[in-house]
C-alpha cells in the first residue's frame, strides 16, 4: 500500500533476488516446495462430513464436487488457500488495518483510516446477523481454509517468507470484509467532494465545476447551487491531507458492461447474458473461476479468494452479473465543534458527545493506540490524519455518512440468497437485502425471463445533493432514510425484450429520486445498443462484442478537434491530421491513429484544465468526454491559457495539444506514423503488491499484454498517461456470457489464471485466452488432469 520498501521487505526481497539468481537449482527447489499437492488424498479433516473430490481441468480450473453444500464449500475454501493464499492474507489485512505491521511506519495512516470506518468491527457484526443456514455455509469453508494451513507441507508461498510471517488461523469475519471494502471502492464519491472542496477553495467557481463534472447535453441533472458553509468552515490543507490517508485500496474503481435478451431475440428462443466487471487490474487477478456442486447445490463462475459466495455467475437456473450504478451514496459532514468544549459538536439541538472507542495498532514491534470518534453522522475520518489535532484549533471535523458503514447492512446475506434463487422472482426477493454498494444486477432464468434492479440503499437527504461536504451541525441536509424498494431503477421482462446498462444514467420509477450526477457518459451503452440491433443474438454474438474497440467519443469528438484546427498542416501533423480524418474510431492494438487520438485529447485535456486546476489537475486525472465536448463546442473561455499575456482560442489549444501529441508519439515509437502500434504503448499491466515494488522483479514478474480500447469502448482499455506510454490499467479482468438454453456451456475469461504462486504452471493459465478473447467453460464433467480427495 505504500511506495516505498520498507526494511523488513527489502531484506526479504533481497534474500529472494539472491536465491533466484545465486542460490539456483536448490533454492528454487525448496521455494518450488510452497506449490500445492494437487493429487493424492487429504485425511482426518475436522468439520468435513463426507469425502469431496477437487478436480482441475488441465489450466487448472477448480471443479468440485461433494455431499452436500457445506462441504462443497469446506473445499472451496481449501482450493482457495492452496491456489491465492497471500491474495487473501492482504486482503484481511487490509480490511482490518493491519498493514503497518507488514510494512512499518510507512502503512499507519491507512491503518489509522481503516480502523476509523471499521470495516473489519462491521464485517464482524455481518457474521452474527447471518441466518443459520448461512452461518453454517460460511464456517465450513471457513474449517476448509484452516484445514489447508493445519495439513499443508512444505515453505509457504514465498510472499510470506518475504514477509517473514506465517498466516493467522482464518476467521469468518477475513470473508466477509472483502465486500466492505468493496463497497466503499464501488461508491467512491467522498473522494469526488473532497476534490471539489478543494477546487473551491481554489478559486474555482461552481459554474466551473460543474463543467469539470458535465456530462453530455440530455444526459445530465441539474446543479443545485450547494450550501458552502461546510467547505469555507475547514482548511484546504486539511482537505489535501484527508485526500492523502485514504488508503489505494479504497480508491473508486467504477465502470462495467452487462446486458441480457430475451429469447425472443436469440437463436435458442431462451435468454442470452453477458458481462464484463471492470476493475483495476492486479496480480493475482482477482477473480477466481469455479464450479462447486452438490445434491440440489450448484456455483459455477466468478469467485473471490477468501469469500465463500459466488459473486457472479449462475446455480443452473438463474444467471447474473453487475454493473457500478455511479451513485451519490456517500456525504462528508463537515461538523464543528463546541467553542466552549472541543470534546464535544454541535447538533441542531445543541452539543453532543462523540462516540469513542480505542483502536490497538502494531507497528515495528510498538504498541500504538488510535482514539477513533464518531458523531450522529458517522465516523471521524479527518482523526485519521497526521495532523489531525490541528481540528480542536480550527474548530471542525470531517464524518462521512455511508450505507456501507451501516451495522445493519443486509448485503452479504443477499449474495448467499441470490445463489439460492432459483427463479427471477426469487432473484429479485433476494436483493432486496442487497444494501451496498448499490448495483445495477441483471439477471436472466431458464423459463424465459430477465431483469435489471440498480439494488442498494440510496439515502434521501433533507437538502441539497451532497455534491461538496456539507455543514453538520444543521438539520437541513440530514439522511431522513433511504428510498424504497420500489424507487429505485429497474426493469423486470421489458417489451423490447433487451436490458442494458454500462454505468449512463439510471432512472427510478420516481424519476425525482435523486441517485446521482456523475453518470458515464453513454457511448458505451450506444454501441452496445447499436450492435445489439445489428446482431443474431448468439452468445458468440455477445462474446465478440464484448470485444468490440470501438470508440464512438472518438468519432463525435475527433471531427469537432479537426474543424478547428488552422489548417492541414505540413509534414508529420498532415500525415496525422490525414489519418485522423479518415479513422473510423477503432482503437485496434494495431493501428497509429488510437495512440494520436489517446496522446492528442490527453494533451487537450490539460491545456484545457491544468492553468485552472494547477497542482489540482493530477487529482482530477481522466478525460470527461462531456467536459471536451462541452468547452469545444459552447464554453471557448477554457481554451484560454491564463498563465499568459495572450488570448489564446480552441483552435490554438487543438493545434497545440497536436503538436505535444506527435511529440510523445515520436519519443516513443519514431517519427514513422507506419510503425506506430497502439497495442506497443497500451498494454494490459498487472503488478504484484510486493513483485511491483521491487526493481529488479517488477521488470520480470510484472505481466504486460498488448490490448485494444480505451476509456468509452466496449472492451473497456482505460489507461494511466506517463512517460513510458499508456499502460492499460483498469478494464475487464473477467467477462462471461451466459447461454441460458445451456448453462452448462456458458463461457467465463479471466486473467492470469488459478494460481497466485509465481512457481505455479497455473499462475498464467487462462491469459491467453483471455487476451484473444476466447472463452473456457465450467461443465459438470471437464477433463480432468488432478484429482485431489478430501476426507473425514
């Protein structure tokens, strides 16, 4: 989590080095020793009722097969610490806030932010309000991970000898904080109010900001203007350091494509469902493909390491994936405290005590104690800052109000249910327990129908939008409670027989209720849509427009850059300014023209906003399309650079972003646009949380694949602009189109493969099919290349 290596890791990864390059053949031998025994039996195992069977097909694929449904998921929870043991480790870890003692000083802040939300103290809570049944499914595989960690032989995987720890018995709360720190990446909008904040405390206007937010004409709601006591009673310094504690770890991460027809508009006469999740890329990879059955019980499709749940996939009778909804489901309240009594804050009917309680931390072998406080609105998250006693003389504090940190939140119990349903109607029951982060589900059934429900809890305030941090000690912008079921978005068999979504804006059935307005811009959801209208609906169909590089930004935008430019130029820029008028918007690996696209509305991008924004226009990062499009075409005053004498025009900022563009391009691939490859400076980029941050391993162990697309096409290619390119960093690490004539032939890709050991034949397994988009399927009877038996 932190930049730097501290000296604990530096040792071990030192000690690693060497026995990769010095030691040789015997210590690769011994580190060889961490992989799994993937045949043979497994005996006297405590919680395991009858024998289970673990078979992997030869990429190994984990199929299980048992009794009943508990010790299917004793063994779910074997294979699992056996394939991403130190995936896991991290993640609990992370959730409970104890990286520090890991990596030192360096991860305290984090520690320090998430022990103030409480995720793990929450995820505990979700264990005890678990029906039994539940309860009963969640310990079983729980029981299998320490099976695992009780019989395993050998070293450990070698992250944790890096490390120099050893794993911790599992507990069912390590499960369940997995989807609390989901949420709070899936409903990332206090980072957009902290941003905004500071942006006005800059100088810059609410009419400019909310440009910076546009979307496209027809598509947007309009800004309240908000009250700005909150942001003119606290420091931007203090904004900047907030920004700063959140950990990356809770960084938005929010896009996705699904979709679902209807057997009206399919080969089959039944269904067709297909999606893509997109998340930041990693290694391992953190989805985890499974089939796991039992008598009357079956999973099969997308899991994740250390959660007993399927997250997406189907049970032979219902289908589904998701979508991120963009929600406004997060507000920063910006409370002041007591003159009199900086112990104590206001409320509308005078001062209150905080909540407190005291949070132990380990850091370097010290014992350190964090007070964490929280108010009626919720918990004290500037208290995680370094200079958080700076509050008592400035007078304020920060709170963030959530659903995820709600005590009562129903979500995980929701996701056990939805596996269980085994109708759309019985689907739909389940979510509505479904709490946070709020998704838009899609769902389809073997008798014919399908479904869309944007389900989670979507506060009603009192007052405005929650669009910057609000004041606190009034009432009047207050959650008073969450909207209704019935509100929110859906649309259950819909006439034209298609439901779509990919994160445009959603609608409730009372189109007043405020959701959000931060919505994606839809050219995704329009080319979707488009080659849906042009297709036979066959899941190959759906499978080859999942691909689909397409970007229909580029071919409104690239027209509007081109009529200004001052004329055809000369030399290189004609050749470029040629080919761009020409290009069809395809952002194919092999093409020049989506890299002078990508280089030159990058560079437009901050010409337009970096005079204006300063120190701030890293924070703000991606290119809005709605923004581009609304300043080239109606807002002029942007294309000023106001660092200067002159007046400069669109025109000039067009031409100059051009130049800056062909610049870039020529430093990296040459000033022959022939050899130009978007593919050769846009490549899939997954780094380990350990291998990445050392020199040496990063360059060898961090997997790179060349990729088409980019942030408004279907196969999602968003980038991270730097000197070494555009590496892809965020997009679809999973996608699966299901055929719901057949189930059993659905088609799941992942990345990477099964195995996070980087001695594994299975680390990389599922890559290349995942590169060429070609799909590997979870039937009831694969190929077997291991079996491994469980027993009693």
């Amino acid at each position: 989590m932190a930049s730097r290596l501290t000296p604990r890791l530096a040792v071990g990864a030192v000690l690693v080095i060497l026995a990769v390059n010095f030691v040789g053949a015997m210590g690769l031998l011994w580190m060889r020793g961490s992989l799994p025994e993937l045949d043979g039996d497994v005996t006297d195992l405590q919680g395991l009722a009858a024998p289970v069977s673990i078979l992997r097909d030869p990429a190994g694929t984990v199929h299980i097969r048992a009794e009943t449904p508990e010790d299917a998921l004793f063994a779910l929870g074997f294979a699992h610490a056996q394939d991403r043991l130190w995936q896991m480790e991290m993640t609990r870890r992370i959730g409970a806030g104890r990286v520090s003692e890991l990596i030192g000083e360096s991860g305290l802040r984090f520690d320090k932010m998430l022990r103030t939300l409480g995720l793990y103290r929450l995820a505990e809570t979700n264990v005890e309000r678990l029906r039994p049944d539940t309860r009963a499914q969640l310990d079983a595989y729980v029981a299998g991970v320490n099976a695992y960690l009780e019989h395993r032989s050998g070293p450990l995987p070698t992250e944790f000898v890096v490390a120099g720890i050893d794993p911790e018995p599992w507990r069912p709360a390590d499960s369940l904080v997995w989807g609390r720190l989901m949420s709070l990446q899936l409903a990332g909008n206090w980072f957009s109010e902290i941003l905004r904040a500071r942006m006005l405390k800059a100088g810059i206007t609410l009419d400019q900001i909310d440009t910076l937010y546009a979307a496209l004409p027809g598509d947007g709601i309009a800004l309240t203007t908000p009250n700005l006591a909150g942001v003119e009673a606290i420091g931007a310094d203090r904004l900047a350091d907030l920004r700063r504690t959140i950990p990356p770890a809770l960084e938005p991460r929010l896009a996705s494509n699904a979709w679902a027809l209807a057997g009206a508009h399919t080969p089959s006469g039944k269904p067709v469902l297909a999606g893509d999740p997109h998340l930041g890329f990693q290694s391992p990879n953190m989805w985890y493909l499974a089939r796991i059955e039992a008598p009357g019980f079956l999973r099969a499709g997308a899991f994740v390491p250390g959660v007993p749940a399927l997250i997406i996939g189907h049970n032979g009778a219902v289908a589904w994936s998701f979508t991120t909804t963009h929600s406004d489901t997060q507000d920063l309240f910006v409370e002041r405290l007591d003159p009199g009594d900086p112990t104590r804050y206001l409320t509308p009917g005078g001062n209150a005590e905080f909540q407190t309680r005291t949070e132990t931390l380990l850091v370097d072998d010290e014992t350190i104690e964090h007070a964490v406080r929280r108010t009626r609105h919720g918990p004290v998250v500037s208290d995680a800052m370094e200079n958080a006693a700076d509050a008592a003389a400035e007078g304020t504090v920060l709170a963030l109000a959530s659903p995820v940190l709600a005590e009562d939140d129903g979500t995980a119990q929701a996701i056990f249910d939805m596996g269980d349903a085994q109708t759309a109607d019985a689907f739909i029951e389940a979510v509505k327990g479904f709490h946070s982060p709020q998704q838009n589900i899609v769902l389809a059934d073997v008798t014919g129908r399908i479904a869309t429900i944007s389900a989670g809890r979507v506060p009603l305030r009192a007052g405005d939008q929650g669009f910057v941090p609000m004041p606190g000690w009034t009432e009047a912008h207050d959650w008073i409670g969450w909207a209704p079921f019935a509100a929110l978005p859906r649309a259950i068999d819909p006439a034209g027989g298609v439901i779509l979504n990919a994160n445009e804006r959603v609608v409730g059935a009372d189109p007043e209720l405020f959701i959000s307005r931060e919505f994606e811009a839809p050219f995704r959801a329009r080319r979707i849509a488009e080659l849906l209208q042009a297709g036979d609906g066959s899941p190959q169909a759906q499978a080859t427009l999942q691909a689909d590089d397409m970007s229909l930004f580029a071919r409104a935008v690239v027209p509007i850059m081109i009529d200004l430019l001052p004329g055809p130029g000369a030399g290189l820029e004609a050749e470029a300014i040629s080919r761009m008028a020409a290009w069809d918007g395809r952002m194919a690996p092999d093409r020049a023209e989506p890299l002078i696209f990508a280089a030159w509305i990058e560079a437009l991008h901050d010409r337009l906003i970096d005079d204006e924004l300063g120190a701030l226009a890293k924070d703000y990062r991606r290119v809005r399309a709605g923004t581009v499009i609304r300043v080239l075409t109606g807002e002029s005053a942007w294309c000023d650079d106001v660092g200067t004498g002159a007046t400069e025009t669109c025109s000039d900022a067009v031409h100059g972003a051009l130049s800056d563009a062909l610049t870039k391009g020529v430093r990296l691939l040459g000033n022959d646009l022939d050899a130009w490859r978007w593919g050769e400076v846009h490549q899939a980029t997954f780094t380990h949380r350990i291998w990445g941050r050392i020199p040496v391993l990063k360059s060898i162990l961090t997997m790179r694949t060349p990729t088409a697309g980019g942030d408004y096409t279907v196969a999602r290619g968003s980038y991270r602009p730097g000197e070494d390119g555009f590496p892809h960093m965020h997009g679809a690490g999973m996608r699966v189109v299901y055929d719901l004539a057949n189930l059993d032939q659905s088609r799941f890709t992942a990345a990477l493969g099964p195995s996070g050991n980087l001695f594994s034949p299975y680390a990389h397994s599922w890559h290349d099919r995942w590169a060429a988009n070609e799909g590997i399927t979870l039937p009831p009877y694969p190929t077997v290349s291991h079996t491994l038996m469980l027993r009693p």
